[in-house]
C-alpha cells in the first residue's frame, strides 16, 4: 500500500525525523510505499474555515505546501502522523495540516488506515495528543493501525540512541 507520513517536528536531524525514517524503512521493506512529508518544515498556513473547499470539490483556496499534501494523501491508503509532544499535544505545525485536511472532509478521505508516532522529553505527556487523534479517526470511521509513544527523548540524538526505535521499526515491518 501507499503511505505517506507526516512529520509534524520543525527541527531538521531530531527525533522525530529518526523516528519516521525507521519506520519508513521497515514498512519498505514489508513492500509498501512511503512518502515521508515534513509538513513541520513546509508553508503550511492554518486552515481559514471559509469553507471555499465545500463549494469547490474539495480544492483548498489557499496555495502553500499544502496543496504537495493533499495531493499526496489523495494517492495514500493510510497516513501515519508524527510528532514530538510539544506542550502536551503535537506541534502546532502539525495541527496546521490536520486542519488544513479540512478540505477532503466534503469530498471524503482515499485512505482509511492511520498510525500516530509520538516522542517526549517525558513520559505521561500523551493524553491530549491520543484523543485528538482517536476522535478524529473515530468520526471519520479510519481504522487505527497502531501508536507509539517514545519519551526520554533529552537531547537531539536521544532517538539514535533508544531501545525503542526497533519497536518503530518493527511496527512498520508489520504492515
Ligand atoms: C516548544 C517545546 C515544547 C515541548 N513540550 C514538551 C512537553 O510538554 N512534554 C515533554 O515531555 N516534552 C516536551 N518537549 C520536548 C520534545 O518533545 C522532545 O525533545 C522531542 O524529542 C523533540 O523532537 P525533535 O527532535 O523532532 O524536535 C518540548 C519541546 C519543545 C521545543
């Protein structure tokens, strides 16, 4: 299948970008195709709520990088978010996308599978972050093929050096 995960972290060479390459490389070798999007690092402006995608197939008014989303999710049978936990939920650059995700709510979704890949500083900070993603999923009736939270996540290259990064590994070696 087709996948395309979003890297929701703004900081090039972190955590979360090793996170996603480790699960990318195993969901390719389980023969699925991935696309990896840093949306953390793209032009992604928030969504406005004008509604002009209603009234327009689906077509969103605004023309950033988006628009490299959206084409990409529309080819995708799942979609795999990730993030570090800023603040007790994901990043802001994230939530931009998933708003701006908006624009295929009329027009429907082509993927119905998803994965949530979060990373901390500490543990116990995911609360916020799982339940946005479970209700949003819920609603939109998309089957929830896992999540994994990975805290302890100190310093730039703590990921590199985590136990956890095969459980990443393996979960997309599952797929
Ligand atoms: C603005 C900001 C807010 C953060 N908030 C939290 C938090 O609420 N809880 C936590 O455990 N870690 C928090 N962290 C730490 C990051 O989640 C952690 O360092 C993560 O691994 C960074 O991922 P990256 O290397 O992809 O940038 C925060 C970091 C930043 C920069």
């Amino acid at each position: 299948m087709k996948i395309t995960i979003l890297n929701g972290s703004p900081r090039k060479g972190g955590n979360t970008e090793t996170m996603v390459n480790e699960f990318a490389r195993g969901a390719k070798e389980a023969g699925h195709e991935t696309e990896i999007l840093p949306v953390g690092q793209m032009d992604i402006h928030g969504c406005l709520g004008c509604k002009y995608c209603f009234a327009h197939g689906g077509e969103c008014v605004q023309k950033d990088d988006m628009q490299k989303v959206l084409a990409s999710i529309d080819q995708a049978d799942m979609v795999v978010f990730a993030a570090p936990v800023y603040w007790f939920d994901v990043t802001a650059q994230l939530k931009c996308a998933i708003d701006r995700m908006y624009a295929r709510g009329g027009v429907g979704f082509h993927f119905n599978k998803t994965a949530l890949l979060l990373n901390s500083g500490s543990d116990g900070v995911y609360e916020a972050a799982i339940a946005q993603y479970k209700m949003m999923g819920g609603y939109l009736k998309w089957e929830d093929k896992g999540i994994i939270t990975i805290p302890g996540m100190e310093s730039k290259t703590s990921m590199k050096e985590s136990k956890a990064l095969e459980d990443v590994y393996k979960f997309g070696l599952s797929l």
